[in-house]
C-alpha cells in the first residue's frame, strides 16, 4: 500500500466524514460515482464556540443528506445560518433550494441564478457569520462560477472542484477555460506561500494536508497534459475525441467524456496561445 504522506498533496487516511479541522466538519453525500469520487463533501464551517453555521454546498437534492448536515450542526449546538456555493454543478448544488427551506437560511453564490436572497458573492467578499471569518477567493477554470473560501484561523482553504482530495479535476468546456484554471492554480499557489495556508478541503476525497504540494502537482500535471496533446496534435489527431483516445489511453474509459471536456479546453488554450493552427 501507498503511503499517504508520499500522495500529491498528502491525502489525509481514513474516513473522509468528520472533523477536518477545528472549524469544518464535512457530511459525506451519498452520491459516490468515477466523477464525484467517493461522493460530495459538504462542508460545516463554525466558531468552536458559535452557535451559528455556515454550510458550504448542501450537495444533491437528497432529502437524507440535507437532514443528516443539519443533524450534525444541531448535535454540535449550531444553526445553520448560511449556505454558501463553490459552483453550481448539480453534485454540488441541486440541494440547494430545499436546503435553504429546511434551514431557512439565505444561499450566496458567484452565479446569480443560484442565489436565495439579495447578496451574491464576490472576489474579496469577506464572510463573518458568527464571527467566523471565510475569504472569498475567485477560483475559475473547472467553471467561470468556480469560488474557494479561505479559512485563515484553521490555515486551510475550501476549493470545490478546482482541487480534489485525490486525482484531477476537469476544466468544463466551454464554461471552464484553462487559461482561467491555471491562473486560479497559482492564486491558490500564493495562498499557500503568502497566507500559510496548509491543508485543501476539497469539494471531493479526503482533506489534503500539504496544500502547497498539491497545487505544484495540478500545476505541473497540467503542463504535462498540454505538453502530450501538442504533440498528439503534431502526430495527426485532429479531434478531441482523437486526441483523449491517444493521450488517456491508460485512464477508465467512463472517464473519457470528461476528458474530452477538459481536452477541448486545452486545444482551445493551445490554439489562442499560437501553438498549434485552428
């Protein structure tokens, strides 16, 4: 067996439910798939001492979920006060609406669509519910509505699916653009070097607690990435589909659709930046 501590990132072993750090405490969905790992970590985010909660994304339209987040807030002498989203892919989001509903809290998120009351969120927004203190930091790539939360008391950053606790993420083409992801990489990066931050919550798989080497890993993964279908292209595969077939040929096949997605991306990367002809 892998040790962990030798893993992108130093994924944290166990079970991914759970504390993760003095102020998060993650409620697994039970939404397990190749795309959403072992399923979505919706994560309560509280003052040890508050009596107020902020859940960063409810996850699915699962009734049983959306209890059992409560449940846990309610069992650690917490109200949920508000929901906060990092994207609005359904996996992360679709609970949303009931969530706010059952806990009558307001949703706030980047793309207005998904909002549940006047405030949305913004880069710099800073978040003091029950004097917690979360950053809102503009992550874009996976998609244009990607957001992180920094949280600076526990060291830690909440990333959603710009950064997962095992594997690699997709950049969602078309919403998702890799010139946008590879700068939100070296933003996180600067979190990591200018802020200290050290452990990644990700939105999926367990607590990474060598931030700083995870985003070196995403970041040179997708140098090498780029790299292979440049040349893929060279050798003649015209199309995504031709390229994700010669360059992932080792990765499960379920897989491929969404290496397609990030594929068109990095041909549309490559083609803006004039390495390779439209």
């Amino acid at each position: 067996m892998t040790d962990a501590a030798a893993l992108p990132g130093q994924p944290r072993g166990g079970v991914i439910a759970g504390p993760a750090t003095a102020r998060a405490h993650c409620v697994l969905a039970p939404n397990p798939s190749p795309m959403t790992l072992d399923g979505t970590n919706t994560w309560i985010v509280a003052e040890p001492d508050s009596g107020l909660a902020v859940v960063i994304d409810p996850g699915p339209l699962d009734e049983s979920h959306l209890r059992a987040v409560i449940d846990t807030a309610e069992r650690a002498g917490q109200r949920v006060a508000l929901t906060l989203l990092t994207h609005g892919h359904p996996d992360h989001a679709d609970g949303a609406a009931r969530f706010a509903e059952l806990t009558g809290s307001s949703v706030r998120a980047l793309d207005p669509a998904l909002l549940l009351g006047d405030e949305g969120l913004e880069a710099g927004d800073v978040i003091t519910t029950g004097g917690l203190e979360l950053r809102v930091v503009p992550t874009p790539g996976h998609t244009a509505d990607s957001l992180s939360f920094h949280l600076p008391a526990d060291r830690a950053v909440l990333t959603g699916d710009t950064i997962l606790g095992r594997g690699t993420t997709m950049v969602a083409h078309p919403d998702g653009r890799l010139g946008d992801y590879l700068d939100s990489l070296r933003r996180l990066r600067s979190l990591t070097v200018d802020d200290g931050v050290a452990t990644v919550l990700p939105g999926h798989g367990p607590v990474l607690n060598d931030a700083q080497g995870a985003v070196e890993f995403y970041l040179a993964h997708r140098a090498n990435r780029l790299a292979q279908v440049e040349t893929a292209v060279e050798a003649g595969h015209r199309t995504a589909a031709e390229v994700v077939a010669s360059v992932y040929a080792d990765v499960d096949r379920s897989l491929w659709p969404a290496a397609e997605l990030s594929v068109r991306a990095q041909l549309d990367y490559l083609g803006e930046h004039g390495l390779i002809e439209g």
